[in-house]
C-alpha cells in the first residue's frame, strides 16, 4: 500500500520531509508552528520522498502536534518511527500493517489500533499517554513492549491483547498506570512481564484478564504493585516466577486472584497484607509456594493444588487454619497434599498433625453414626494417628480384667476338662477377639463380672476394628 507527501506543505511539514530523508532529528518542541498533518507523515512511510535513501531515510520527530488520523492500516514500513512527546488529535492506526520499531515516547493520543501489526523490533509506549484503547489483539512484537510509567486511561477496556505476542519482555515499571482492564488472554511473551511498582484500576471489574497467559521467564507482579480489581491468571503457564510481594490487592470482585490451573516453579504470595478477597488456586501446579499467616485470604480454594516445597517460616500445625479457608467446606485433598509435602520434608509429626486434622474435620461432614464411630475412632487411637492409645487402652482394661479375675474367678465350663486358669491370660482372650487362648470357651464369669466380660468382648472388638481401619487409611496414604 502506497502513499504520497501532499504538494502543498507548511514549513514545519518541510523540515519533517528533509529530516527524513537524511535520518536528522526535527524537534519542533519550541517551534511557533508545531502542526504536521498526518497524511505527510503517512505519504513518507508508506511512498517515501523524493529520491531520498531508503538506507538513510527514517522519521524522527518530536514536540510536533499531529493533526488528523495516521493510517497505516496494512501498510509496510521500512524505516523506523520515532515520535517523541508528539500530540495527535485522531486515533493511531496500524492495523495488519508490518514495521520495524514504533517509538512513542511521551506521546499522547486518543488510541491505538495495531491489532494483527508485525513489528520486528519494539513498540515503545514508555510516558506515553492513551485516553482510549490501545488494540495489540493478535500483534506480534519481535522486540519488548515497552509501557514504563505509561497511562492508559480508557475506563472499559485500556490495552486489548488478545493473543498477542511479544518476543522478549513486556516492561510497565515505574509508575505504569492503567485505568480500565488489562487484557492479555492467550497472549505469549518469550521474555519477563515486568510490573513492579505498575496500578491496575479497575475497582469491580478485572483489573487484569490473562487466562492462558504463556511468560518465558519471571511474572513480577510486585515491589509496590497494586491491583484495584479482579486478576484472572487461570490457566497461565508461567515457566520461572510469578511474584506478587509487597503487592496489594483489592477491588471487591470475586475471586479476587483466580489462578486456577496456573503452571508455575514458584509462587510468592507475600503481599502487603492479606489480599482483599478470595484467591483461587483450584489445580494449580507450583514448584515452590512461598507465602505468610499475615497475607492469607480470608477465602481460599485449594482443592487440586499441588506444590513440592513449601518456604518460609515453618508453620506445622499452624498452617491448619490456612486449609479451612475454602468457602465450599471441608476438600480432603488440601489436607492429604500438605500432609505428603511435610512428609517429604522430614517433618513426621506435623503430617501426623495434618492427618488427624483431615479425619476430624471430614468426621463433620458425616452423618449420625459415622460422627460416634469417629468419635470411638479419635478416642480410643487417633484415627491411626496416635497409636499409643491403643496401646494404653489395652493395657488398662488387661490390668483391671486381669486383676478383677484373680479375686473372683470364674467358674468352669466343665470342671474335668478345664485347664488351669490364669487370670490374664483369660481377659487377654477376651480382648483379643480372633486370637483364641483356650480360656474364654473353657470359663464363665460369675454375674454380676459377666458384664465386665461382655465389656472386654466389645472393647477388643472396637479396637482390632479401628486398628484395622486405621492401619488400611495409612497404607494407602503411603
């Protein structure tokens, strides 16, 4: 697509046209005309002027006021833009268009359309300033996107990145403002996402909507960033880093952080702060999660998460409250994957500690008689979990039954054939209910202690069940 410099120009456009040509920079910043129409522009990046060498030939303005719309739409520019600290009264467009590198420092105008555009180097929008949406959906930046303390203010919808491709970093440090959603669904960037100390606003909307988001490297959402609305991250495969300290998180929509399905090495949550709402990291997949009591949210769905290491200050039992944050109730997995990770960190009796936990919060959920069976279950050996009681329960009813016998045995079954008797060995068959000594078939107890037998019977029957059930959850915890 061709184009061609009008042949009428004012001074300022002239200077524009020479400096072209021979690459110079035209600062028109304190010129007393400052206006250079659009379509002279166009006519040079898209048809050049005159004879002018291509190899020399490139646009560098600054301080020019840019009336009318530049339209580059599906056109092919060879030589590299610069527009410093330029003002355009009409939306820049580049739509379908391929270029090499589109400087627009400090620049302000109403918009950007460059949807599908193929830039091969970098489109640098650092303090720049949009007041509508900046269109990037399916555009491919070979270079960095470059936002450093750029304002994008449109209050819908700030910056469109559907599928966009950057080839190394999306850099908006510094005091990056947007206003209005940030979105980067399905949009892929070889590099680093760096947002420290970026504002997100966009209070009961999406401040930033980036499910399927693929980053290279680290995600630095953090050190001073603040997001005022919902953050969708579902679904981003994140291959280094996804931190979020000293971030601050708010904006009243639910979930607030919804990293369901995220694929990352490591996860900082150690923003300033519990986060303001919920957080949702239904099936994510972390190396390392790294977070603080002091920063939990008071709404957490963990079911499907899973993480290797858990860093930072040891918590144990502690962390207990941290999985009974999930607005749906009791989720048994959130227990067994913090059981399985303490576990492989060698801290044996703080997965015991999980474990039992697991068995008593899910004993709320059953009905009536699996409540008292669990109950019998917690009592008598902690679900498994505290095998001395057991231990000890045995041995006091083998104490009191061995004793009680000794004074008051009871009688034969058939005096002729009855071996002799011994009192602990009798109230060991009695509690031992598929061992069998010889003693119970051969002695009945006098009443009123038939009661106490039928009590030893029953006791050593709850016990070699609840051993049993315990002993089948812990083989297949294992």
């Amino acid at each position: 697509m061709g184009g061609m410099v009008p042949e009428v120009i004012s001074a300022a456009e002239r200077a524009v046209v020479d400096g072209f040509g021979t690459g110079s920079v035209v600062d028109l910043s304190e010129a007393e005309d400052r206006e250079v129409r659009a379509e002279v522009l166009r006519g040079l990046l898209l048809g050049g002027s005159g004879g002018e060498s291509a190899r020399l030939a490139r646009l560098r303005l600054t301080g020019a006021r840019i009336t009318g719309p530049l339209d580059l739409d599906h056109g092919q520019v060879e030589t590299s833009v610069t527009l410093q600290n330029c003002a355009f009264t009409d939306r820049i467009r580049c739509y379908g268009a391929t270029l090499r590198h589109l400087d627009l420092q400090g620049c302000r105008f109403p918009g950007m359309v460059a949807s599908y555009a193929v830039f091969a180097g970098t489109l640098n929008l650092r303090d720049s300033h949009s007041s509508a949406t900046v269109h990037l959906i399916g555009a491919r930046i070979e270079g960095s996107l470059i936002l450093n303390r750029a304002q994008l203010t449109d209050p819908e919808l700030a910056l469109s990145g559907t599928r966009l491709h950057v080839g190394v970093d999306i850099l908006a440090q510094g005091g990056f403002v947007c206003h209005g959603e940030l979105r980067l669904n399905d949009a892929e960037i070889g590099g680093a996402m760096r947002c420290e100390g970026a504002t997100l606003r966009n209070p009961g909307g999406k401040a930033l909507f980036a499910p399927d988001l693929k980053v290279g490297a680290v995600a630095n959402l953090c050190d001073g960033f603040t997001a005022e609305g919902a953050m969708r991250l579902a679904y981003a495969q994140i291959r280094s880093r996804l931190c979020l300290d000293g971030a601050s998180l708010s904006g009243g929509a639910q979930p607030l952080l919804d990293l369901r399905h995220l694929e990352t090495r490591e996860l900082t949550m150690l923003t300033i702060g519990p986060v303001d709402g919920e957080v949702d990291l239904r099936n994510a997949r972390l190396g390392v999660l790294r977070d603080d009591p002091a920063t939990w949210p008071g709404r957490l769905r963990l079911t499907g998460a899973s993480y290797e290491i858990l860093s930072g200050r040891h918590l144990g039992a502690g962390r207990l409250p941290w999985l009974r944050r999930d607005p749906d109730g009791y989720q048994p997995q959130p227990y067994e994957q913090l059981a399985a990770v303490y576990r492989r960190a060698g801290h044996e009796p703080d997965a015991r500690a999980v474990g039992l936990a697991n068995q008593r919060d899910r004993r709320a959920t059953l009905g009536l008689l699996g409540r008292l069976w669990g109950h019998a279950q917690d009592l008598l050996i902690g679900y498994g979990y505290r095998p001395r009681r057991a231990v000890v329960a045995l041995a006091l009813l083998a104490t009191v039954g061995t004793a009680v016998f000794a004074l008051h045995p009871p009688m034969a079954a058939v005096p002729a054939e009855a071996p002799q008797f011994n009192p602990f060995v009798y109230t060991a068959d009695l509690l031992m209910p598929l061992i069998d000594f010889g003693q119970e078939q051969a002695f009945h107890p006098r009443p009123p202690l038939t009661w106490l037998a039928y009590g030893l019977i029953l006791s050593g029957w709850i016990l070699a069940t609840t051993v049993a059930a315990a002993a089948t959850r812990l083989l297949r915890r294992d």
